[in-house]
C-alpha cells in the first residue's frame, strides 16, 4: 500500500505549486483508513489539508502512524467521554438536527447497523457527544467541505449538521450507470447530483451509445459480487484471513471496549461460519426457480446489511414485510418472482429464506438465474431500491420504484409513496406500453448523469481493487471544485441563517 501522503504519483511536485495559496480542508466522515489513505494523500498533493472523524480507536492509531498529525483526527470511540450525560438533555441537543427532508433521531440509529442493536440511551449520549464535538471540531479547523459515504449514524448526523449550518456535505455515489463514473449528492437519499456543468451534444452522443450498448448486453451496470458457490467462498478466503486477522488484532487491541462502531469479534467470527451455513442451505437444500411458470412480476431483494436498503429504503428495510406487501398487490394471474441478490447468497438464513418461500403467490428464483432474461420477460419489475429497476427502464419495461433517485424520473418508472397505494399502481404499470419518447428520455438522462458525474470510482475497495489513475485524477478535479463551492455558499451563510438553510436541504421522499 502506497503512503497516505504519496498522492498517487507526483506529489512533491504538485505540493510545491499549491503552497503559494492557502490550502484547502476536507474532512473525511467514517472512511476506513485502509481503504482511503491513496484518496487522501491525492488531495494532500492538490492543497488540502484532509482531517478526519470516526469512532475506531484503531482507525486512529494507524491514521498517526501513516503520517497524519494527530490533531487532525476527531476520534469518538471512548464511551467514557458520553457514558455519564443526561438522557433528556442528550434528546433535547439532538431534536435541532431533526430538520425537514432528513433522518429522524431514531429513525438515524435504526440505520446503523451495530448503534441499533446497543441501549437506546447509549445510542442517545453518543450521538449528542459526536453532535457536540463534530460542530467543534469543523468551526476549530474552518471545514467547509465534509465527504462522506453511507454506513454510519455519525455520517448521517454530520450530514445534518453540515445542512444546517451551511457546510457542503458530499456524498460520493458509484453510479450503477453509467458504469465507472461517479457522482456528488447533498443528500442521505441520490436523488439528484449536484451538477457539474450543462449537458452538451457530445454527452448525449456518448449516452446514447451507452444505451445502445446496453440492450445489445454489451455493456453492464455496476454489480458488486461475493461468494456464490463453493469455489468462489474458497477463492475469497485468500482475502478474508489477512482482513480477519486485522480485525482481530483491533478488537484485542485498541478496539477492545467498543461495541458501537465495530462488530464484537464472536459476531465477527460467528457471521463468517453463518455465511458458509446459509450457502450450504441455498446450494443444496432451497429449491429455487430458475425459469417462469406463467406470467410474473420481478422484484429484487437487496444485500443486506447495506446502506441501499437500510438507509436509501429505510422504510422498506425489513424486507421479507416488504415482500408480503407486494404479493398482494399482485393479481393472481402472475406470480411474484422474488431473485435473490448475486452478491448476497449467503447473506440471509434459512429460516428466513422459508418464510419468503412460503409467502402466497412468491417463487424464489436462484440468483445466479440471468437477470437480464428475467427482466425482459417480466410485465413489471420492483424495487425498492436497486439497479433492477432502472435496467427495466433501459429495457422498455415498466417498473415500480419505492424510493425517488437519480433515475426514477425516466418515463417507465413509477414511484409508490405507500404499499396501501400499490395494488391500483400495478394495474397500471400491467397494462402501460412502451411510449416513443421513452428512448428520449432515457437518453438525457444518460447525458445529465454524464454532465454530473467523474470518471473512475471514489473507491475500488468493494472489489479490492487498488485505485487507478483515472480515479485518482478525479478524485481532485472533484475536490476542487466541490471546494469552490462550498466556500462560495458558505460565504453567503451567516449564523444567523443556519437553520434557515435546512430549508434548502434534500427532501426525502
């Protein structure tokens, strides 16, 4: 692994020209340092000064010992600095940050998948801790520029604190398409990125062909894959021993008393043997279809623990519950196709892979089954959220989306707003046929997620992968101007106006 401050080739060079001017600061929410420490030293070299909040004493300790001045880091993983505040008081602080189009308080720790399962007074006190030192920490350093991604409470909290006074929060988002590019949204749910530039007639030509390339199945959207057999869980033990190992060490070590930001490691090892049990269920012992009987509706499970169902389809988190939804909704001349997610074959017990199975109505189909077929002959594709919907779409098939995002505007895709609202919808979608502006459509929106979006990916480490030069390229063209920004609205901001900015922030829908 190169070092943190390496910038991916040239740094010195690139260091030296920036020191005439003041340098810019970044502060990287909840970004494991293994994964990050080439991104950050990328943007070390165009200028900036990153700094960096967690709640992982290790994250810390190998932060410093890569380089990064300690006074950098806001690091929240000592449960004696929250343990002892008052519970009312911790609700009161925290009510300022339930603001309009965001996360409630609760609804925020159901998100995060280890702070849910802790006390709820607990998940109270650190919260109103890391409210408290995070709003600290970005006026000590002057931060107008807050990166993030979507795993944590502590992401989404400084989302809102970022929103209400003025700070640009960026969320970087792989987009499924097109494939190996990425875009910048305000907001915990993608529904529209932050524009970079007005499209142009070579974007549309580019999206064009993309959606050519598509339905000729030449070109594919984003997928991340997982073990989904015995040779491919054997392959991944290669990767998964040094990452156990490391886990390990942390958790003996500097991570020894946090439960709240890093998995204990009996769960840690008892997930590990519990994914080999569920894909030994699933091979040998689940039926699953792979071809239709009659007429069907598709819909896509998600990976789950993931921030695309339990944070971008909070509501429909609880998906088995979901799916008895839609088995009703559907009429009994079709049956409900339920696939499992190629990158999630392991991911779901028996007991509940039975309960889905025994669901009136639902077939489940074997995830390595061509989704692409499944697709085409499907009258309706559903989603909570995911890829599937917006591939129908492409594809001229009607789909029903359960969440608004970037694409959920093309002319194929309804969004239900409520299950008590889906039976009539999906007559609807049954009987809707193809108009002939769909091709139009589909291809400006292709083109404004070109004129929004970087070449590359913010992080290969979903297939470990290390970072290219494209990415790292990106990376700073986005910082940069991302940095631009921020500072041009944060110069309009006083505090005053802080928590009238929240009236600008994303909706959720």
């Amino acid at each position: 692994m190169r070092s943190a401050w390496s910038g991916g080739g040239g740094a010195e060079e690139q260091t030296a020209a920036v020191t005439v001017r003041e340098r810019k600061k970044v502060a990287l929410v909840s970004f494991q340092w293994s994964m990050y420490l080439e991104f950050a030293g990328r943007l070390e070299a165009e200028g900036f000064d990153v700094y960096w909040i967690h709640s992982l004493r290790s994250w810390t300790e190998r932060l410093v010992a890569s380089g990064v001045p300690r006074e950098r880091i806001l690091d929240l993983s000592d449960p004696a600095d929250f343990q002892e505040r008052d519970v009312e008081a911790c609700r009161a602080g925290l009510a300022g940050l339930e603001l309009p189009g965001h996360p409630r308080i609760h609804d925020l720790v159901q998100m995060d998948r280890l702070l849910r399962e802790m006390p709820h007074d607990f998940a109270l006190r650190y919260l109103a801790h890391a409210k408290e030192e995070v709003e600290r920490f970005l006026d000590a350093h002057g931060i107008v520029l807050v990166a993030s991604v979507l795993d944590t409470a502590l992401q989404l909290l400084t989302m809102a604190i970022c929103h209400r006074q003025g700070r640009l929060w960026a969320h970087l988002v792989a987009l499924k398409m097109p494939p190996e590019r990425w875009a910048v949204f305000e907001g915990h749910v993608p529904d529209q990125p932050l524009r970079r530039r007005p499209v142009t007639d070579a974007d549309r030509e580019e999206a064009a062909r993309l959606l050519e390339s598509f339905r000729k199945g030449n070109a594919r959207a984003l997928m991340r894959r997982t073990a989904t057999g015995y040779v491919d869980a054997l392959r991944r033990l290669r990767l998964q021993v040094p990452f156990f190992a490391g886990l390990l060490r942390a958790r003996l070590g500097h991570d020894r008393i946090n439960d709240f930001a890093s998995y204990p490691l009996r769960r840690i090892v008892a997930m590990f043997l519990r994914k080999k049990v569920n894909l030994v269920y699933v091979r040998q012992f689940l039926k699953l279809g792979r071809e239709p009987r009659r007429p069907y509706v598709l819909f896509g499970l998600n990976r789950q623990p993931e921030s695309s169902i339990d944070v971008i389809g909070a509501f429909y988190s609880d998906q088995i519950a979901h799916v008895r939804q839609i088995a009703r909704a559907v009429p009994v001349t079709h049956d409900l196709l339920v696939k499992l997610h190629l990158s999630d074959v392991d991911g779901r017990r028996p007991s509940g892979l039975r309960e889905l199975a025994a669901i009136p109505g639902v077939r489940l189909i074997d995830p390595a089954a061509d989704t692409r077929q499944l697709i085409l002959g499907a009258d309706l594709v559903i989603a909570a959220y995911g890829t599937m919907v917006l591939e129908a779409a492409l594809l001229g098939r009607p789909a029903i989306s359960f969440t608004r995002v970037y694409f959920t505007g093309l002319p194929a895709i309804a969004h239900c707003s409520s299950p008590a609202a889906l039976p009539d919808l999906v007559t609807a979608q049954l009987a809707k046929t193809a108009g002939s502006d769909d091709d139009r459509h589909a291809v400006e929106l292709l083109a404004e997620l070109y004129a929004s979006s970087f070449p590359g990916l913010p992080n290969r480490g979903y297939a470990n992968e290390d970072y290219r030069q494209v990415d790292l390229d990106s990376i700073a063209e986005a910082f940069n101007w991302l940095h631009d920004v921020a500072s041009e609205r944060r110069s309009r901001c006083s505090p005053a106006q802080d928590v009238a900015s929240a009236a600008t922030a994303p909706i959720r829908e």
